[in-house]
C-alpha cells in the first residue's frame, strides 16, 4: 500500500491491538489475474510465528475455497478508526478535505485446518466474542448435539495463516502542523453523537 513516512507504523503491538479490536477482515486473492474479495472475521494469534498467525474459517460453498489451496498467497486487510476531515477544522488557509484512518495489512499463505484443528477455532472464536458480552453467560459449543455440531462442520472449511509480512498505516494529520491537528482533533470531539468522530479523536491524540 502506499506509505508515506509520516503514517507508517512499526509497532507490533499497535498493529496487532488494530486487528484484535476489528476483526472482521477483508482477505483478497488473485485468480487468473482478477482479484477476488471475502469479508471474514479473524482471529489473531500473536505469538505463532514471527509476525502472528490469523485463523478463520469459510462456508464450504463460498467460491475462494477453491482458491485456498495451500499455495496461494492472500492479502488480509483490517479497518480500524476512520473519518472525513474538514478542511474549516484546520488554524492554516487554503487546505482541502481529507480522510483520516488507520489500517493493517497482513501477507501470508492460507493452510487449511483438519477437523481437530477446526474445533479449536470454532471454540476459540465464540470465546474471544462472547467474552465482550459480559456479564451474559458465555455460548460455548457444547450447547449444541454432538451430530448436530458433526454436520456443521462439513459445510465450513478452516484455515490458519502465518502471517509472512505486515504493514500499518496511520493516517492521522501527522503531515500538518500542531494548530491544525489540535484543531482537527477538537472539532471531532464536538461530535458527540458520532461515536467513529470520537473514536477517532483519541486516535489522532495519540499519534
């Protein structure tokens, strides 16, 4: 992705805190040299590996199963904190509307999972999640028939990601001067019923 100096991150906590947070991912191949696309929620497992590991899991019929076939590279994309700027928020004249955001994009090579393997993920997935929603009583897998649950796994396909390389970016104003940010940063505040405006601001504040 493009990279300018000022928004590349190198942090390896920060990155992996980005995807832990937004999960939900879009992972991207090429086939026959049009890219295919999928939305699928991740999950991040920071110690394997140098870089982490991401696992998911597909329906069965979704066509990228096809695709995943242990050989081809894939690119995983996360979304964190992202909004318009105005260019009226700014101390300095005659500057134009921009965007602000946070991303991370992780390389690696998808590895289909066995069904042990698979097990794991389902239970480690509804854990991650479920443990959010507390103090509700967590859904585990056990709440299901055993051949019910059997069946269920035949129509999804899992799959485990080493990530090979990873790059962020944070786009956050670091490019304009400290009146413009602060002015930037205050005029999402005044947001109050945006929750991505305020989200947001803590961002660019800590950037």
């Amino acid at each position: 992705m493009y990279l300018p100096r000022p928004f590349k991150v190198d942090d390896p906590a920060r990155m992996q805190a980005l995807i832990q947070h937004n999960p939900l991912s879009l992972i991207i191949v090429s086939v026959d040299n049009e890219a295919q696309a999928n939305s699928v929620p991740m999950l991040l497992d920071p110690e394997v590996g140098t870089h982490g590991q991401l696992r998911f899991h597909l329906a069965a019929g979704n066509p990228l199963v096809q695709w995943l076939d242990g050989e081809r590279p894939a690119l995983v994309v996360f979304s964190g904190d992202e909004h318009y700027i105005s260019p009226d928020w700014y101390a300095a004249e005659q500057l134009v509307p921009t965007w602000n955001y946070s991303i991370v994009q992780a390389r690696g090579t998808p590895q289909l999972l066995g069904d042990t393997e698979l097990v794991a993920l389902l239970s480690d997935l509804s854990a991650v999640h479920e443990e959010k929603l507390k103090p509700k009583k967590p859904w585990t897998n056990d709440k299901l028939e055993p051949q019910h649950f059997t069946r269920l796994r035949l129509g999804i396909r899992g799959y485990q990601m080493p990530i090979d390389s990873i790059q962020g970016k944070w786009k956050m104003n670091q490019n304009r001067g400290e009146n413009d940010r602060r002015g930037a940063i205050e005029a999402l505040e005044q947001l109050s019923d945006n929750p991505g405006a305020i989200a947001l601001a803590a961002t660019m504040r800590e950037s």
